[in-house]
C-alpha cells in the first residue's frame, strides 16, 4: 500500500510541475503575470503563486520581476526554450487524439488499381459516403502506383506483393491468381496435362505485372505431381493494364493469368473458362499502406474497415470444369 501511495504522490506532483510550465511559459511568452493570467483563463495570484514554487523547488530565479514587465533570466530562457517544445508536443498529441477519437470527417484522398478498385474499392466508397456523408472521398483508380511520400493521398491499396518496407501496411485480404481463356479455346484447353504445355497457345502478358512471362505452378497431391512446373510464356499481345487484358482474353485473343476479384463474374457466366484448375499459382495479397504515422485520421482508419467488409464478403470465384 505505502509503494502505491508514492506513485501517487509522485504522479500528482508531476502534474502539478507541467501545469507550473504551462504557467511560466504564459508569463514569458506575454511579459507580465497579469497578461498571463487573462490567457489561462486564472488569476494573477494562481500564476504568481505556482512560478515562485518552481523557482523554490529548484533553487534557480527564473523571472526577473520589476514593476512594469517580468523577463527571464539567463536560466529562465533556457528553461523557457525546453517548456515550448515539450508544450508543442503536448498540444500536437491531444490535437492527434482528438483527430482520432472523433467521428470521420474532412476529405478522404487516397489510390487503387483499376481493377480492384472497380471489384471492391469503388463498392466501399459508396458504402463509406452513405454511413459518414459528412465526409468526401477523392480516389485516385490506376494501374501506376502513386507515391504516398508525395502528400497527395493519406492511404494506398496496394495489390500483389508489396515492396515498399518504409510503410505501414495492415493486410485486407488475399486473391487467387488464375489461369483462364475464352470458352473458345475449350478443346485445346482440355487437352493440356500441365501448365509447361500452354506455350503452345498464344499469351496474353499483362505489362504492368514486375515479371509477366514467368511463371511457378504448383499442385497438391502425390508422387510426382508434386513438382512444380516453370513456366516461360512467349506472349502474342503485351497490355499494361489488368482489365485490357481481361478484355483481350474475353475475345479470344488467347490465355492469360488474372486475379480472381477481376474474372470473378466472367467465370460465373462463362465468358472464361478455367486453365488447367488443378494447378496453383502463388496467391497475393491486398494491403491498405499509409504513410508512417503514430496516428491515423478516423476517416483513414474507418475507410479500411469497410473496404475490409467489402474484400470479405467477395465470393470466391468458380474455377471447375
């Protein structure tokens, strides 16, 4: 009992001591007790009172007092120079307390890539808008990923395998890659026995992927199947935007590899047929990535919740023949 009533006392006295610099830094910052008094909303005996017990405390005069003005002394300047920052930094906090605490509001800015960002991205926002229309949101759909360094958006979805480690990330969710075609070139697909065979049939490359001609299938099962197959693609048409080459396949133009969210409809309506189902490609993931920051905006951090509902609640696509 005696240990918790000194971290009492000591925490009170604590206090007491950043209330007595909120104090000084008042009367140096307006030149006189009675100035400073009007500014903390107290009276000239409180402020008058508390600056003299933090002199007393630590055996140094601070202020030098005379009748028309109070000015610092050498060591009250640099008393007074370590008082405005630890202040500042005060002030900022509860500032980025309330900011968080509160209810969403201001404008949203942030970027997506196309195709997700029609699949899930563009649903949320909706969704985002009509809970909280208090707020707005300015999103930026490309398959170029913008710079959240630049200042222009507060948060970046980001699609694959991220490589910008000087971020903060929380993960949405995960997406499939999937082999596909036009129904069109059914019989030839069924003839294949293993994704090593498929560079007999023309391919469509998606240019904005790092690595769009290689590939690394895989499969469950036994004995020898298990050995992965790598896969070099020699590409008919290259296309540097996922949805152009979703719609190139959907032609005809020959197979390809999409993500799930982006062929999810087209497989349920057999616009695409699945590619050899029984192999696996290495699946991605979907991250919400900010800049870094102890605190997040409630818009921010709200946003992603339900971006978060919407990646959650996208069903897995039909990949069975």
């Amino acid at each position: 009992m005696q240990k918790a009533n000194s971290l009492d006392d000591a925490s009170l006295h604590n206090l007491a001591n950043l209330k007595r610099l909120a104090y000084f830094a008042a009367v140096v910052e307006t030149g006189t007790f009675t100035a400073a008094a009007e500014r903390l909303g107290i009276t000239k005996a409180v402020v008058s009172q508390q600056v003299a017990r933090l002199e007393k405390d630590f055996h140094t005069t601070l202020l030098t007092r005379t009748t028309r003005r109070v000015v610092p002394t050498d060591a009250g300047k640099a008393f007074y120079q370590r008082c405005a920052l630890i202040l500042k930094e005060a002030g900022e906090a509860f500032d980025e307390l309330g900011e968080v605490a509160a209810e969403p509001a201001g404008t949203l800015r942030l970027t997506a890539p196309l195709d997700y960002g029609l699949s899930a991205v563009v649903p949320a926002v909706v969704e985002f808008s009509k809970r909280f229309p208090q707020c707005k949101v300015d999103a930026a759909l490309s398959d170029q990923s913008m710079d959240l360094l630049s200042g222009q958006v507060e948060l970046a979805i980001r699609v694959g395998w991220l490589t910008e480690q000087h971020l903060q990330a929380r993960q949405i969710g995960t997406f499939r890659q999937l082999l596909v075609a036009a129904p069109g070139w059914a019989r030839q697909v069924r003839a294949l026995k293993r994704p090593a065979e498929i560079g007999a049939l023309p391919f469509v490359a998606n240019a904005a992927l790092r690595d769009p001609l290689h590939w690394r299938f895989s499969r469950s099962g036994s004995g020898r199947d298990l050995q992965p197959d790598e896969v070099t693609v020699h590409p008919s048409i290259f296309l540097n935007a996922t949805l152009a080459v979703r719609e190139a396949v959907c032609m005809g133009a020959g197979l390809s590899v999409l993500p799930d969210y982006a062929v999810r409809s087209d497989l349920a309506e057999g616009r695409l047929i699945p590619v050899l189902p029984e192999w696996h490609l290495p699946s991605g993931g979907i991250h919400a990535v900010f800049p870094t920051a102890r605190f997040r905006p409630a818009k921010v951090r709200t946003f992603v919740e339900v971006l978060t509902e919407f990646h959650g609640g996208l069903a897995p696509p039909q990949t069975t023949q």
